[in-house]
C-alpha cells in the first residue's frame, strides 16, 4: 500500500472538517476570529549566491503550541479537533523548515522537540487558528545571545479549491507531491523573506556573535 505525505492527510482531514463545521454551526457557538493581516501573494527570497559564512546560521524551529481556542474544539467535535491538532503542531514546522532550505540562506535547519540553546536562532509558534480555510500563527524567533528577531502573527486565507478536487489515489493514478501546492506556502515564504530581512540589518560582528555564543553552550 502506497503511503502519501502527511501533509496529504491533513488536507483529507479538512475535507471532513469542513462539512462537519456545517452541519454544527446551527447547534454550537461560531468560532471567534483572530485579528491578522493577511500576508496575500508573496515570492520566497532565494539567495542568488551563497551566503557568507557569518550568514548562514543554524536555525532550530520547535514543535509548535496549540493555543486556538475551545470554541473551535467545540465547532469541530473534540476528538477529530485534538487528532488534527496534535498532527499540526508537528507537521507545520517542517512545511517552514522546508521553506528555510529552499531559501539557500541559512546553515541547517532542524525541527526540535524542544528548545535547544546551542543553535543559533531558535523559532517557537503557536497554531491560532487553523480551520481549513484559514491559518494564524503567531510565531517568534530569538537568537543566542537572546535577542528577539520577531514576534508576530501571521495569517493566510484559502479556498477548497486550493485542495486536490480528486483525492482517489490508486497505483495507476499515483499522488504526485509537486503536481499540489501547499495552500498556506504563501504565509511560510513570507516568514522565511521577514528572517533574511531581519538578519541582513545586523553587522559582521553581531551575526558572528551570534554564532560564537550558541558554540560555548
């Protein structure tokens, strides 16, 4: 039997959400919006040509926190909400770690089970939201010597019609992962683009700083 992404399995899981939300909303409290601008279409910033060596940090991102509110445990049924929650806190920051590497601006970049002081910039988040059709995050990042790089939210909206339309995968119609976009890559390139911002404002010898101090830990 063919395995597919998990990030497959999440979206089969939204399918089920969404009618499920339906058919609840006349019997359960609506779920309260979370104030977030929304990122809209963004480009990821790719390093046309390698980093310098003071550049390319060591990036930890931790597994994420939930922290959506129980209105949504409610709207959603409280097992299927705990069983796609405790599947998103882990699975979301490897789509942001995937993004980091494909930026080519950073040195490695891992997903930790916790925070762990000898990387270099270390990048925490908590799933706001997170229906289906909408994403929040509010995500920060500090690095070693405990400066604070970012503390933000970051929203993105999306459309059923961002899922695949045809889920029925068989070894004749095989799922094929770059045929199928992420439909929140806008929100994660937008982090990714924000970091290189942030760490293309600081000096030489802040940047190497930063990496002298995670090597004594």
């Amino acid at each position: 039997m063919t395995e597919h992404p998990f990030w497959l399995v999440r979206r089969l899981s939204v399918v089920l959400l969404l009618p499920l939300a339906a058919c609840t909303a006349l019997n359960t409290p609506t779920v309260e919006p979370v104030a977030y601008p929304q990122v809209g279409e963004v480009s990821l910033n790719i390093a046309e040509i390698e980093p310098a060596q003071h550049q390319l940090l060591d990036i930890g991102i931790i597994v994420f926190e939930n922290d959506e509110d129980e209105s949504a445990a409610r709207t959603y049924g409280d097992r299927v909400f705990a069983e796609v929650r405790e599947k998103e806190i882990r699975y979301l920051p490897f789509l942001l770690r995937k993004v980091l590497i494909e930026s080519q601006q950073w040195g490695a970049v891992r997903v930790l089970p916790e925070a762990d002081p000898s990387v270099d910039l270390l990048i925490s988040g908590k799933i706001l939201r997170s229906s289906g059709t909408e994403l929040a995050l509010q995500i920060d990042a500090t690095d070693s010597t405990g400066r604070s790089w970012l503390s933000a939210i970051y929203g993105d909206a999306a459309m059923l019609s961002d899922y695949p339309e045809d889920i029925r995968f068989t070894p004749s119609r095989p799922f094929i992962p770059s045929e199928h976009q992420e439909p929140y890559l806008d929100l994660y390139e937008n982090i990714g683009n924000d970091l290189v911002t942030i760490r293309d404002k600081l000096s030489v010898s802040d940047l190497q700083t930063i990496r002298d101090v995670s090597t004594l830990v």
